[in-house]
C-alpha cells in the first residue's frame, strides 16, 4: 500500500528535526527513505541533506556517493549545481574525487 502523502510529508520533517538535534545517522536515513517520494526536485533536496548529515559526521565518502547520486540522477534539479559545487569542496578537502 502506497503511503499518504501527509506521512511522508511527516518523515520530511522528521528528519529534519532529527538533523537539528544532531542525530545525523538518523537524519541521513530518513532523508534517504524520502528519496523518490516526492518530486524529482525534492529527491536531490534530501541526497543533498543526507550529504550534509554525512559530512557532519565526518564520512565524506558517504557524503560524496550521494551528492554524485544527485548529480547524476537529478542533474536537471536545481539541486544539481550545489551537489556539484560541495562534491567540489569534497574532493579539494580529502585530496580524492
């Protein structure tokens, strides 16, 4: 059965809590249960926000394999182009790509 989209509205802000209160695993699933849920727009929107719970977590491979994820998938959001811009950071910062 397909959820109601007032429970995955309800998850959205779920993890977004989760992410203030600094559970950022917690957050980062959540975030990447949503993925596909909504419109392509809001997918990036929450690979670019599991990136982010993995970056504060210090795990940019994590952060990296989904920011890619975003640029390759979601490339026409208008998430792309900060994925692009932060996988940038990414790789200047750990010397990979």
């Amino acid at each position: 059965m397909k959820q109601p989209i007032f429970a995955n509205a309800a998850r959205r802000s779920l993890a977004y809590a989760l992410e203030s209160d600094g559970q950022r695993l917690e957050a980062a699933k959540e975030y990447e249960g949503l993925v596909g849920k909504f419109d392509r727009n809001s997918s990036a929107e929450f690979l670019v926000a599991a990136a982010r719970c993995y970056r504060g977590m210090n795990r940019p491979a994590d952060a990296m394999e989904r920011l890619k994820r975003v640029d390759l998938e979601f490339g026409e959001t208008s998430y792309a182009n900060q994925a692009r811009l932060e996988m940038g950071e990414l790789a200047a910062a750990t010397g990979t790509r």
